[in-house]
C-alpha cells in the first residue's frame, strides 16, 4: 500500500506519496497562514520532468482582502521537478491571481491553470452585467532559463448580449520582455 498524506485545497485534495519513487512533499512550500487553492502539474522548463504550480491562498481571505483598497495577494510558485524526485521553488509571484473578491458579483474570480510544453496560463472569469475573461500566459525561454509573460487579455460581454464580446488581447510586441516575477495583475502594461 502506498503511504501518503493529503492536503486539502479549495478545488480538491492532493495526494502526496512519501516514497522515493514519486515527487517530495509538495506541503513544504505552504507557509504558515496560507493553504492550496490550486495545483496542476505539467513540463515547464522543457526537461521532460514533472513540474508544479501551486496557487496559495491566505486563510480567511474571504473576509480579509478589499479589492478597493488591500487586495490579499494569492502567490503562485513555480516548483521544478529534480531528477531526484524531489521539487525546488523556481520563481514566485505575489500578483499573477486575482484576490479573492476581485471578480465582482460573480465572487471569486480564478478559474484555474493550465500547463502545455513550456507555456502555462492563468485563467480568471468576473463582472456582473458586464462580463469578463482575463487569461494570462507565460512561456518558458530555455536561452534565458526564465519565463516570460506571452499574452495578456481577454473578453468581455453584457450578460444581456452574450453573443456580442470585445476582444482585448495583448502580446510581447505591445509590452515587450516582462518576467513572470516582476508581472502585476493590477498595473497595466
């Protein structure tokens, strides 16, 4: 029988083998005060090894953050896999996820991420009337060892007129080389 440990996230639960065969505890990157919200797992330096994404939430920031004025930050850690089976934080970013009540009526606005051959997106839904989308993509640059923001934008439409959206996405030519540590969900580019 395998021997593991759970860790509960919003989304669902994460089962943790402590053998030497599979990937080290992923618990170990949750700070005090903070739990998962979401994980996934893909290949996100282009090595052919099992990488993470762990997105945390502060405990009781349903009725900390204030978008007006103190938004809560959800940081989102990159955890490559080493060949040993065990996981290293590459990078961190407090402001890649939208806090907690940033998605107006429609309440929390992080859908989820997702991973695909270097490239790894963060996806955000909200608005009220007015409906909105916000997907943000990065791409891993093995000349540089780093990820690079590759798309910012989204859609957005009057939930009366579902079938009329705008579209508003940008790319590397309208904002040029921006890391994935230094990006801000909350400035604009």
């Amino acid at each position: 029988m395998l021997n593991v440990d759970t860790v509960t996230t919003a989304k669902k639960e994460i089962l943790e083998p402590k053998n030497n065969n599979f990937t080290s505890n992923i618990s170990e990157f949750i700070p005090a005060n903070y739990s998962v919200l979401d994980t996934t797992s893909g290949d996100l330096n282009l090595d052919e090894i099992k990488d993470y994404i762990l997105v945390l939430k502060k405990n009781g920031e349903d009725t900390l953050s204030n978008v007006n004025g103190d938004p809560e930050n959800r940081p989102l850690l990159i955890l490559l896999g080493e060949g040993n089976n065990k996981l290293k934080l590459a990078k961190k970013n407090e402001n890649t996820v939208y806090c907690f009540d940033c998605g107006g009526m429609m309440g929390d606005p992080f859908v989820g991420i997702t991973i695909k051959n270097g490239y790894f997106s963060v996806e955000h839904y909200g608005g009220s009337s007015w409906r909105w989308s916000r997907i943000i993509t990065y791409k891993y640059s093995k000349k540089d060892s780093k990820w690079f923001l590759h798309k910012d934008g989204g859609e957005s439409f009057h939930a009366s007129e579902p079938e009329v959206t705008e579209s508003n996405i940008r790319t590397t030519k309208d904002f040029g080389q921006v890391k994935f540590e230094d990006f801000d969900i909350y400035k604009a580019y």
